[in-house]
C-alpha cells in the first residue's frame, strides 16, 4: 500500500479522469481478514502444552515457558511494521509475600498529524498459571482465548492501519501480568501518564480520548446469537464503540454495567475513558449485575484453553470484533485519506496537477527531477487548507520548477 500521506505521480502524463476521493473507514476495516488474524494467532503459542505465564516457586518468580518468546513475538512485528517500538519493565509484589520481576509490556506507537489526543488499544499477553489465587489451572493454560485472541486482534489491527495516516497518536500496548491483578496495566498508568500538565515525561490522562481493553474474543457457542460484550466506564467511549460495531458488523452487542476485571480498570481508576471488549459468551449476568455461575466459557484459565481443544476458536467471530475495533480506532484517531494526485501536460511550458486532499489538512507541494539524488525533494508551494474538501488545480509553470515528480504531504 502507498503511504497514506504520500503519493508520487509523473507530472508529464496524458490527460487522465480526475480520480475519486481517498479511502473511507469501510476501506480500512475491510483490510481485516481471517487468514492475517489466525495467522498471527497461531505463533502466539496456543497450543497443547504452551504457556505464557511465570515460574511456580516461592519467593520470587519470573516469567516462564514461552512467555518471553511470545513477547519477542509482538515486539519484532510492531517494530517490522514500522512502530516506535519499546518494552516497559517492571516487577511487582503479588499475594503472599511473592514479587513477580522481569516483566515487560510492548508499547508500539503511531504519531499523528496535527491532533491532541491519544488512543490506546490495549491487550494482554500473559495466561493464567499455578501462581494465580482465582484460577481452575490444572497445569500450563495455552490462553488460545484469553488472552491470545486479543493478542492476535492488536497485531491484525496495527498491520491494517500501519500505512495511513491520523491526526491522533495511537498507542498499541500488549500488557504483562494481567491475570496477576492487573499489574502490566497499573504500572503503565501509573508510570507514564499524569494528571498534572506541567510534567513533560508523561502523557497527559486529559489527552487520552479512550483506551479499549480487548480481551477473550474468540469463544462463540453455537447456540447462542453472535454477540459481542461491551463494558464501558463512560457514554463517550459507549457510543464510539456502539456505532463501530453497528455499522461495520454484523455482530449484535451486549452491555454491561463497569465492572473493571481487565485492563481498562486502571484506565478508568485515573479518570481516562476505558473500555472492555470482549466475547459475548463469556459469562452472564443478573438483574444486579453479578456473575451467574457456572459461566458459559467453561475454558478460561484452564488446560482446555487451546487451539487443539475443538470448538475453544471461532476465527469468524474473532475477525468480526477486529474490525469493530479498527472502525472505532479510525473514527477516534481521525484517518486521514491519501490525497490522490494527478496530473497532465498542457504546453511545453507548463503542467496542470490535479490534487484532492482532505478537508481541513494543510499540505505542501514538492517535486523533483532525480528520485535517486540525496534530499532529492524540492519544496515548490503550499497548498492552503480547504474546507470542504474539493478538488484543486495547480497550474506550474516548468521553466521555475523543472520536477519531472510530484508529491503532497501532509504537513
């Protein structure tokens, strides 16, 4: 894919149609397929056998069995995407006087063009274990579904959206030591955001728009509608998600009250708008909110949680909610479309460029007569902003800018 804020064109070309405007939401969620996200899925260590979690001894315990690997897994596709890619370690105590160290969670960022928010799409990618106080493990949980569906989701959006644009900065974050009460998270918060804008080394919770906890999505009965279960702490992050999942899903959508049992809950603790997506067939609820036991997925935290163990993936229902989270990021970090650029000859003398931008983006004209040459671009002119968008003609005369190529930037 050409690069969402860039696009070169020879300047001397035939006439040509003026082109359509650039890509929509629709465009982007429809990116998402089933093969890229099980592809993902499976090399993050699901299966009979594998886990993602820590060491089982007394005292101090670190991570264990393919944690790290899958880990390096994350990082090296974030940074293979083209991601500011780094790992925030940590160490924590735990119960019983037992403190967990050599934790990392993989933080990826994408910098946006012209905005002041922030969107954070987060996901866990550590499993339950023998050293989890609320957990039916029998021995290493693969954690197929929780958490390397959401695992998955993150990797599959972040490939979709690498090369386009958005005034917003996205933050990709597969969190640590979630099933250890929420430790990867907490310490994120904890760590690099604040609420007092005159510190420089952290973000600014007030500039977090939302942060969307994606965890369990893969587990779908087949005797029951497809649903997927949204838990909102606010009607801000509520809507933008209702209107992703309505619009470019055919998934129906389940509410819960807040209850905070993921990685949102640090989130929403420190006044940021957060949210929880997951399966519909999780677990349900009562009148007053509360657990009715037993719960649907009756393979959480256990053995069973594998990609061998039949029925446990439902890849179809797993794509569906990627896509309702890739329709909400685009909306929230505001896409950007390429401009489409064309142009034709008119004299010797002169060249006509057709441009369509975006609507209330600034861009500037450059052009060249040697791609090869070093800092090769020759700024020509800037293009003002326009609002609406509508299509826009230069006229340029080659004798003052002899360029053979074009290209736009946003700038």
């Amino acid at each position: 894919m050409v690069n969402a804020n860039k696009l070169l064109l020879g300047a001397l070309l035939a006439t040509a149609p003026l082109a359509t405007y650039g890509v929509t939401i629709s465009d982007i969620v429809n990116e998402v397929t089933v093969g890229s996200y099980s592809n993902y899925h499976i090399n993050l260590f699901v299966s009979d056998g594998d886990s993602r979690g820590f060491t089982h001894n007394t005292g101090v315990r670190e991570p264990a069995y393919q944690h790290d690997l899958a880990r390096d897994y994350i990082a090296s596709n974030f940074t293979a995407m083209g991601y500011d890619t780094w790992l925030d370690p940590f160490g924590f105590a735990y119960t019983n006087n037992i403190t967990y160290t050599n934790c990392n969670n993989v933080v990826a960022v994408k910098p946006g063009m012209g905005g002041n928010d922030i969107i954070i799409i987060g996901a866990h990618y550590d499993t339950a274990d023998l050293g989890n106080t609320d957990a039916p493990v029998t021995n290493a949980c693969p954690g197929a579904d929780d958490n390397g569906s959401g695992v998955a989701a993150l990797l599959e959006l972040a490939n979709t959206v690498k090369d386009y644009t958005f005034r917003n900065t996205i933050y990709f974050i597969a969190f640590d030591a979630e099933e250890k009460g929420l430790a990867g998270s907490s310490h994120f918060v904890a760590t690099h955001t604040t609420a007092n804008p005159s510190e420089t080394n952290a973000i600014l919770r007030s500039s977090i728009k939302g942060m969307v906890s994606v965890d369990m999505i893969a587990f779908n009965l087949d005797t029951t509608p497809n649903t997927l279960t949204v838990e909102p702490s606010s009607s801000s992050i509520r809507n933008g998600l209702f209107r992703a999942v309505t619009n470019h899903t055919s998934l129906g959508i389940i509410e819960w009250p807040y209850i905070g049992a993921s990685d949102h809950g640090p989130f929403h603790n420190a006044g940021i708008d957060a949210a929880l997506v997951m399966e519909g067939d999780f677990i349900e609820l009562d009148n007053e909110g509360q657990f009715i036991f037993p719960p649907l997925n009756t393979i959480m935290h256990t053995d069973f949680d594998s990609v061998d163990t039949l029925g446990v993936m439902d890849y179809e229902i797993s794509t569906e909610v990627t896509k309702a989270i890739t329709a909400y990021l685009c909306e929230q970090a505001g896409i950007i479309p390429p401009a489409t650029l064309q142009a034709q000859g008119i004299s010797d003398d002169k060249v006509e460029v057709f441009f369509y931008p975006t609507a209330g983006v600034e861009y500037g004209l450059y052009g060249t007569t040697n791609l090869l040459a070093t800092n090769a671009w020759d700024f020509i002119q800037p293009i003002p902003v326009t609002n609406p968008a509508s299509a826009v003609t230069l006229e340029l005369d080659v004798r003052g800018a002899p360029a053979r190529m074009y290209k736009v930037i946003g700038e």
